[in-house]
C-alpha cells in the first residue's frame, strides 16, 4: 500500500512542459516538480545535440504583455509556469550575458549610478563593488533618473530612483533621499524584472531601453506593472543586473560557479567542448613530426592561405575525376558557409540587432549574413562596448580565383569560414576578435 502511494506521487510530480526555439518549432518535455531551469536546459541541450557551454537559457515570454526575462538556473520550472498566463511561453535561447558581471562588474556599474548608505562610512572601492552586492549585511544602491509610466495613464514621468534591497523609490522632492521625500513603487520579494519588447509600439515609452518590474501574482493585467525607461542601454543593464543581485545575492554566484566547479572535478573534460568555428580558434602547423601552435599571425594567416590553396587544389582533381559532381569548386567557396551557425541568411539589418541583443551585449558577440544592399556581398554585424556595428563583405577576384575581404583587399580569403577562423584569432581591422556565435537551434 505505502508503495502504491509513493507512485501516486510520482506520478503527480511529472508535468509536461512547452518549449519553443527561436525558429518557432516547438518540444513538449516531461518535467519533475523540482526541476531548475539550468536542469531543462541541459535536458534541451543533450535532445536537441546542441554545445553545453553554460550559456543557454531559458526565457519566460509574455508577447500580450511585450515582456521578456531569462530565468535563473536555480528557479523551478513549475513554480514560474504556475504565475503565466496562457498566452505565454517558455524559449530557449542563448545568453552570453547571463553572467558578464561577474566578469567584468566595472562595465556594468557606472560610478555616478552607484551610492552606498550611511552605515558604510564612506565610499567603497570599486574593486569590492561586487562583494557588496552580494553581501547581505552591505547596503548598496543604484540612483538615477528614469521614466516612470505613471499607473493606469498613457504618459510618463521623468523621476529620480533608488533602488535598494527593501525596493524601488521614486523620490518625491527632486533628488532627495530623505525618508519622508521617497516612495516605494515595487519590491524586490515577491517580483520578477522583465526588458521590454517594442516598448515604444506597445506602451509609448520615450525610448527602446524599457524594462518593467511584474508582481508574481500579474498574469494578464497591465495595471500592475511598474514600466520603467533608461536613457541609454548601459543604464537599463544597471538597473536591472543590481535587481537580480539584490533579490539573489550569493545564490546568484553559485550559479555562476556551479559549472566550473563541475569541469574542476571531472578533469578528464576540463577543456570546454567548443562549437565548430570556435574549435579552430588555434591555428596548427603539422609539417614537423609533432603538431605546434602558430602564435604569429601573420604566419596562421599564410598557413591558413596555404591550406586554402590545397584544398581548392584538392577540390579541383576531384571535379576532374567526378564530373558528376553537382558543385564547383569556385561555386562551393561561396556556399559553404551556409552550413555554419553562425550564418543567418539573408535577414534584415533590424533582425540581426534584434538577435545579437537577445544573445546578450558581450564583446566579440557576432552572426554573419547576406547583404541587402548588394547580392553579391555578406555582412558582419559584431557587438562592441554594448553597441552593434556592421562590416561589408566584399568578393574580389585575384587571378581567377574568388575571394572574401572586409579590408578592401588588403586581407583575403578564399572563403566566408576561412575568414571568420582569422578574425576569432586576430581582430585586425575589427575593434575585437570574433568570441561568440549567435545560434539558433531547432527543438
């Protein structure tokens, strides 16, 4: 009997789940009732044959409410399914960003937005900035000004802000941090932080760095929710990287380290897998009876013109010997990069700042596609210091041979994957060397 009971458990304990992939396809997974969000991410990653490097998520999506936020590993599934509302669902998605802060907190707290209470005594370096944070006793604030929308009416209101670990204050009188001067527009306990989707469509913000605190308890409403709106991209991550170190703390760490302290103890896969493009982020001479690295670049960029050379070569006996073959060499230079991640097709200048935003505002964060402009050139649209630019690729024949040049010519390749192997080793014209892939996985 005692064991039919347990089963009836069991079985109460599994739920099916919904998940959908950027592409708009679609999984179903069997849950448990403990199961973290860093759990069905690795469930995805191991169905869908994808790279576990750590940086897939799981987003909470609510298009009726143009919301958006990426759940924290240690959040149970079920719970947060329990606060949606029909219409929403669950992505999976890349973000490089979900822990940047760590990495690099000076980027993300601009000195003028950060203020510590009076029990401090004084100022604290910004090297224990972090500490401070994640130190539950330590009383750091985030200060500024930001738009407001006010409950209820289509305008917004330009106000000075605080948030601190008891919640977010609007301060009544100017800049005033004086008790009697702020009041509490939302708590940290009980609510989520979201960015905002089309904030200017949906809500008639004052720009596109929205982001809105919903209560838990919102599912369809819009009454509740506190929208808010920065001046610049850097102050909305602020705003709401402090909200999650506020609310989380320590907790927010030990996701971050979880994963590393799991390659420590399995030494035999300490070196992260890599994706395709990145595995090649060394370039290897193998002439020799041992292979070496090349650490100069000039010289990786000739061994790699040379392998370049050979494999044409190769490419072109094998179209001698196999007429049949469907490709030409010259021809399959210039389409076999459609078969790397990294190639997004021909997409609009706006989607490919959609995507690169979405996979998070790191450094080296990157996806090639087709030029709009000209049919016979490709893009690459790279993140630098949260800002997106885009560089022409441009084909140019030298001897009768086709090759790929974002530098007018002065470096060339043979094809679109050969170029990005050297831009990830060397960033020569570019402001950074190529780091991270955008990638989009079907479920």
């Amino acid at each position: 009997m005692p064991s039919c009971s347990s089963d009836c458990c069991l079985l109460r304990a599994v739920e099916d789940v919904k998940v959908f992939s950027e592409d708009g396809t679609s999984k179903v997974v069997e849950i448990l009732a403990d199961m973290t969000a860093r759990d069905l991410c690795q469930l995805l990653v191991y169905k869908s044959h994808c790279v576990d490097d750590n940086s897939w998520t799981l987003v909470e999506h609510h298009p009726h409410l143009g919301l958006e936020r990426c759940l924290e590993d240690h959040e149970l599934i079920v719970q947060v399914e329990s606060t949606m509302g029909s219409e929403s669902k669950f992505l999976f998605r890349k973000n490089y960003a979900k822990y940047e802060f760590f990495k690099n907190p000076m980027n993300f707290f601009p000195e003028q937005m950060v203020a510590w209470c009076q029990q401090t005594n004084g100022s604290i370096p910004q090297s224990q900035l972090l500490q401070n944070f994640l130190n539950s006793s330590s009383c750091p604030e985030i200060q500024g000004f930001l738009h407001v929308k006010e409950l209820g009416r289509k305008s917004w209101k330009k106000l000075f802000m605080c948030l601190r670990r008891s919640g977010l204050y609007c301060s009544t009188k100017g800049t005033s941090k004086e008790p009697r001067h702020l009041q509490l527009l939302a708590d940290l306990e009980d609510s989520n932080i979201f960015s905002l989707i089309a904030g200017k469509k949906l809500y008639n913000a004052p720009a596109e760095y929205g982001f809105c605190i919903k209560p838990n308890r919102v599912r369809n409403e819009t009454k509740e929710l506190r929208l808010l709106c920065a001046e610049d991209e850097q102050s909305r991550t602020c705003w709401m990287t402090a909200f999650r170190l506020l609310k989380y703390g320590m907790l927010l760490y030990q996701n971050y380290r979880i994963p590393q302290q799991r390659k420590a103890m399995l030494p035999h896969f300490s070196t992260p897998v890599r994706s395709v493009s990145e595995n090649s982020l060394v370039a290897m001479d193998f002439s020799g009876q041992i292979g070496r690295v090349i650490e100069n670049p000039a010289e990786a960029q000739s061994a790699a013109l040379e392998e370049g050379h050979a494999w044409r070569k190769r490419s072109t006996r094998m179209n001698i010997l196999g007429s049949q073959s469907p490709l030409h060499p010259s021809t399959l230079s210039t389409v076999i990069h459609r078969t790397q991640h990294w190639f997004h097709g021909r997409i609009s200048r706006e989607e490919s700042h959609r995507i690169i935003k979405q996979q998070g505002l790191v450094d080296g964060l990157f996806l090639l596609r087709d030029s709009q402009s000209n049919p016979k050139a490709f893009v690459l649209t790279l993140c630098h210091h949260q800002k997106i630019k885009h560089f022409q690729i441009l084909p140019c024949e030298d001897d009768g041979q086709i090759f790929f040049s974002l530098d007018d010519g002065n470096t060339k390749f043979s094809d679109l994957i050969q170029l990005v192997e050297f831009y990830q080793l060397n960033k020569g014209v570019l402001p950074c060397k190529l780091k991270h892939h955008c990638i989009r996985v079907a479920l």
